[in-house]
C-alpha cells in the first residue's frame, strides 16, 4: 500500500544518502519535550458527506452534558463517554446516514468534537488566518500553518469556528522523533537545562552528558514566585512590575502561555499608556526587528512562549547601566526548566539582569494537577494566613512535578511503541 511504498521510499534514500551526523540546538526541546508528537507524513482523503459530518458531530456534542453524558480529564486530555452519553449518541444519529450508521463510529466523531471543544482554545493552540484554523507550536509560539491534528479533529474544530472545512488528510507513514534521531550515526547536542534529563536522554538516545562551565558568571538576580489568589489580582500585579521597573530605564520580556493571553496584556499596558511590542503568532513579521529592540533602556516586549525561540536578547550601554534585562513570566510552564529557560534571556553573557514569576490559583497548569491545593491557598489568602503562600508554591511545585512525569509517561509509551513496531515489521519481513 501507500505506507509501504513511502517506508520502501525511506529506505532507499538512506542507502543513496546515509543518515551520519545531527546536531541539534536547544536538544532538550526537540529530544525530550517535543518527542510526544511524532512526525506523519499524510496524503488528502475525504469528501463533501464527509466534511457534513464533521458539522453535524459539532452540532451533537453541543448537546452533551459533562458529568451527565461524558467526563473530561484535563490534564490527559481525555474524554469519557458514560453509559447515558452513548444512549444520547443512539438516539441523535438515528436517521442519520453515512458514519452514523455505526455506533462505534459515531462516538468516535463525538468524542473528538467534545475534546475540541474542551481543550483547543482559540488564541492556545490555534489561530485563525485567511479564513482557515492554523495550529500554534506550543513549545515556540509560532504558526504550524501546513499541520492537521488528526482523526478529524482539525475538521471539527474549523466547524466549531465557522471556516472553511478542508478535507482530513490520510496518514501514509509515521515515525517518532526518538526513532528519527536515532537513525544517524552520531547525535549531538546542547541546551542550558539538559542536566535535567540526563537519565532520559542516556534511556532513549543512548547519550552520555557533559555539563561544561559558563563562559561568565551569572549575576542573574532570581527573584522568586509571587502567587496570588486569582487572574485579576496577579495581571493587576503583572502589570505595576512593569510600570515600576520601566520607570528606572531598564528593559522588559513579558512571558506569557497564549496569543490570547499576550493580547490582554498589550491592552492593559496601551489602557495605562506604557509602550510596548507584541510578539506572537499573529504579529510574527517583524521578529527580527523585535527582538533587535528588546534590549533597549525602557523598551517592553510581550511574548508568547519565549522560552522556545533560543533567542539572544543584546542590552545597550543604557540597558546594562540601569540593571538590565528584566524577565517577567505571567504563568508556569508543565516543566520547570522551561521556565528557567525564559529567566535565561536575562544575564546572558555576565549581563546583568533579573527574573521573576506570577502566578495565580487559577492558572490552567494549578488547575488540572493540583486543584485541591489551589483551593486550600486561595482561601486561606483571603482570610490573611500565611500558610496560603506556602500552600501556593507547594502547589505549583506539584503541578509541575505531575505535569512532567506525565510527559515522561507519554514519550517512554511513544518509543515503545516504536519499539513494537521494529520488532512486528522484521518478524513480518522474514515471513515474506
């Protein structure tokens, strides 16, 4: 079939071309935190009775009660029929031809729009540009403009917004960034966080770790966590650090999750008349000329996902005089070595510079892996016990700690399922 021909196609180019020496930049990104995803090559499939489907499953799981007809798990991002939702679904698809003919198929479809609806958020993981759904990289912020999520989920959502609905795209082949990597003699690589993931990278890559000194000492000043209780208190904050540390001259990076979340902040900083560029997915033209700017005494830069651009930050005699580049994050990452690669855009190269961290309770990262705790240290906040803090930091130390061992889960499940795979095709190859 086709996935053999592309399989024969890879084969044939490693024997004309081998595959001898990678060197990857910011390794720990590409080998350890984008290696859940693995790479498919795809062709187009589908019709017009196809596409209608997706509007209607749409238009069904709006129907849909959580807890009544299905349950949602956030930090998996897993839906869960019940035994009442799958009823529902039999009586809606009744009189219904094509894939609603089967059950099974139709929750299938169901799920996927219910997933859609729960966890893509426009301005998070996608965008719209020229009447099209474009799939944002959560790791660097930028467009993925020829991507599909798959087993119809992209066409669900482009029904949710309203757009043009493209046809779903067939996977041919499929291969994991362990595996790819993997077929290259020799692999190397550097990151400012890898120490981390030492034991990963030696589990699955087979590479040993050399931490080697800075060029300079850091005099990065780390200035720690500041929770809060709720959104409103800690943008409130977010925005009076910028005013109070633009007043002395010096620059700022404003990290947030979210092309959403970067486009209310720039409209409380225009609100108050504070200056500012905005880098995100969609105002990504004029990068170049951003970040060339954004180590400017009194200069303001709003960026989504920073962390993942590996992106030096120049400060000008002035910026340096006045203390430096000063890093502000809004919000934690799933892993806390990419937060301390946001903190890093500051204090590179013996600069001076500092970092800092806000955080609320009601953060999405709290939320779904440690809600009990958040609870426990927005109550106790507004009652003025102290234990709040505590629980607080307790909280997003947990949530990362649970956010980043379910991360591990799913890569060590992507290579062994790689690993089945190699092992099923030689044992079919031998037979043939």
């Amino acid at each position: 079939g086709a996935a053999q021909s592309s399989a024969d196609q890879l084969r044939q180019r490693q024997t004309q071309r081998e595959l001898y020496f990678a060197i990857v930049d910011e390794a720990d990104s590409i080998l350890i935190d984008e290696a859940v995803t693995p790479l498919i090559i795809s062709g187009a499939e589908g019709n017009a009775e196809e596409i209608e489907c997706y509007r209607q499953a749409h238009q069904i799981a709006d129907q849909l009660m959580e807890k009544r007809d299905f349950s949602a798990v956030a930090r998996r991002r897993l839906i869960e029929l019940t035994a009442r939702g799958k009823e529902k679904i039999s009586e809606l698809r009744q009189g219904r031809a094509g894939v609603w003919v089967s059950q099974r198929r139709a929750e299938e479809l169901i799920v996927q729009a219910v997933t859609a609806r729960y966890f893509y958020t426009l301005g998070k993981q996608y965008v719209i540009q020229e009447n099209k759904v474009v799939i944002v990289d959560e790791f660097t912020g930028r467009l993925m403009p020829d991507r599909q999520w798959r087993d119809g989920l992209h066409q669900i959502v482009e029904a949710r917004e309203g757009v043009e609905v493209r046809t779903a795209k067939e996977t041919l082949a499929r291969l994991s960034f362990q595996r790819f990597f993997m077929l290259y003699k020799s692999l190397a690589g550097m990151s400012g966080t890898m120490a981390e993931v030492r034991r990963e990278l030696w589990h699955i890559y087979r590479r040993p770790l050399v931490i080697l000194p800075t060029h300079r000492p850091c005099i990065r000043r780390k200035l720690g966590l500041r929770i809060f209780a709720g959104e409103e208190d800690k943008l409130a904050a977010v925005v009076a650090e910028i005013g109070r540390v633009h007043s002395l001259g010096r620059p700022l990076l404003i990290g947030t999750r979210s092309v959403d979340a970067s486009e209310k902040l720039s409209q409380r900083l225009t609100a108050l008349g504070l200056p500012h560029h905005v880098l995100n997915a969609v105002r990504h033209a004029q990068e170049a000329q951003i970040i060339a700017a954004a180590g400017k005494a009194g200069c303001i830069t709003v960026a989504t996902n920073m962390a993942g651009r590996g992106t030096d930050i120049r400060l000008d005699a002035e910026a340096q005089k006045a203390g430096g580049l000063h890093v502000v994050a809004t919000e934690c990452h799933e892993a806390g070595r990419v937060d301390r690669q946001l903190a890093g855009r500051a204090g590179r190269q013996g600069d001076p510079g500092s970092s800092i961290i806000f955080v609320s309770m009601t953060d999405q990262l709290v939320q779904t892996y440690a809600a009990i705790l958040a609870r426990l240290s927005a109550r106790m906040g507004k009652k003025g016990n102290l234990l709040s803090g505590l629980l607080g930091h307790l909280a997003v130390y947990w949530s990362q700690v649970r956010a980043s061992w379910a991360s591990h889960v799913q890569r060590k499940a992507v290579a062994r399922a790689d690993r089945w795979l190699d092992e099923s095709l030689s044992f079919a190859s031998e037979n043939q």
